[in-house]
C-alpha cells in the first residue's frame, strides 16, 4: 500500500476530506496510525489529476525555510577556491546558489500537490514559522530580495502521526481528518485491489488472524495495513496454509520483540 498508488483505495470520508481542502483551498492534515496510507494519498492525488508532485519529507533538525529554499553556500564556495572560467562567471551571481525546496517549488509550477511529510518529527515551533507563507502563498529570498508569489495556490497535503501536538493557531489554517483504521469489510476491499485473484476463504482466514491480532490489548505496536499486505504477500508466495490457527511469518506483521514472543 506504502508504495502502489494504481491499488490505493479511497475511502468516501477521505475523498470527503479532499474535496474540502480544494474548496477552501486549505492545506489538509491527515493523522492515523502508520502505514494507514496517509503519505501515499499525495501521490495518489497527482497521479489522479496528472499534477507535478513536490515532496517534502521532514526530519527532526528540519527547518521551515527548508520547504521555500536555500542557499548552497558550499557549491558557490568551492566555485569561487576552484574556478573555471564558467564556474568563475556563475560565482558572481548569487541567484546561481539558491535552490528551491517543495514549497518552492509549487509556487513557481503552479497547478500542483505538495506533501509535507511527518510534520510533527520538527521542532515545535516549525509549524507556525510556515504560517505565513502557506497564508500568503509567497516569501521572499533573503540573500537576493527576489519575492516568491505562487502562480496557484497548490493542493498541500500535510501529515502527522500525532508524535507532538501541533500548535492552535496552525491547526486553525487546516482542513482536518482522522483515517480511521480500515474495518475488516473496507480492509478487504483494500486487499483485493492489490491481490485480484486471492482466493475468499483464504482472505477471509487472513483477516480473522489479523483482526485477533490486533485486538490483543498488550501490544505495543499493532500490525498496520501495509503490514497486512506484506503477510499476504508472503503468505501467496510462500503457499502457507491457514488452516491451524497458528500465525506463520510473524515478523512480517509484528515489529517488537515482546510481541512477536506472544504470537511466535
């Protein structure tokens, strides 16, 4: 699921939520639990509407200029210790060194998706240092003055695992939706768009294993639905049978140790 947009599945509240944030032309915050798809909805949204895609996967020691532009301060450096004379004429114009980021990017394209990926593994305070330019829709380049106006205004798909809470006032600026865990009836709709031709029974034991699963309180980390589809992968290829309620290959669905001691 982490990786085929032509299987990703929609769900009617998702598309709901879509809809929305092209309507107010806000910025859409998806949470849920890892490998629910939440990443994989930008790619999916391009791909569907033919648009230029801009990811911007955030680390921890990211910084909210990153996603307009920066400066590449170490290649203008070593053009100006190490000239050609190409590289000597290049040095003389800064507009040479800056590079846009995702945000950056989409404003000069125009018609686009842009993913802020993880945006809760940042500081605190990055959320907010965007405000400005996801309202406006424009920044301006510090080290040349030359100001950014976006052509139109991108269809910005934010991410979160709810790792930290997001501040108020950036929250305020955002459509909002939770994907909820697949039932078992959506799950399998989900599994056979990957596995067409995956007999029922054998799916149907599938999920009963995998619903058991993740009923168990105790875990620590429940097997999500890229996981589900990993199994099953294995499952087919490996020709395992389903028949005496044992769980075989569990490492594929569980990620811990204490969990896999409870099911292995």
């Amino acid at each position: 699921m982490e990786n085929n947009t032509e299987s990703y599945v929609l769900s009617a509240e998702l598309k709901e939520a879509v809809q929305i944030a092209e309507i107010t032309e806000r910025p859409l915050l998806l949470r849920g639990e890892p490998g629910t798809g939440k990443t994989l909805l930008a790619e999916y949204i391009a791909k569907e509407k033919n648009l230029p895609l801009f990811s911007w996967h955030v680390k921890s020691i990211s910084q909210a200029k990153e996603g307009l532009y920066f400066y590449d301060a170490v290649s203008r450096l070593n053009d100006s210790r190490f000239p050609s004379e190409e590289a000597a004429d290049r040095v003389k114009d800064i507009e040479n060194y800056i590079r846009m980021g995702a945000l950056g990017l989409a404003f000069e394209t125009g018609n686009s998706v842009v993913l802020i990926d993880e945006i809760d593994k940042a500081d605190i305070e990055f959320p907010n240092d965007l405000l400005l330019e996801l309202d406006r829709m424009e920044f301006t380049i510090t080290e040349t003055g030359r100001k950014i106006k976006a052509k139109q205004r991108p269809l910005t798909i934010i991410t979160s695992n709810n790792e930290k809470e997001l501040p108020d006032a950036f929250l305020r600026r955002c459509i909002f939706h939770y994907i909820e865990f697949p039932g078992r009836d959506f799950m399998q709709t989900i599994v056979e768009s990957h596995f067409s031709d995956i007999e029922k029974k054998f799916l149907a034991r599938a999920l009963d294993l995998f619903y058991h699963i993740r009923r168990r309180d105790e875990l620590k980390k429940k097997p999500s639905t890229s996981e589900l589809l990993d199994w099953i992968q294995v499952l087919l290829h490996m020709g395992a049978e389903l028949e005496d309620g044992s769980i075989p290959y569990p490492g594929t669905l569980l990620k811990n140790e204490e969990d896999y001691r409870i099911f292995s």
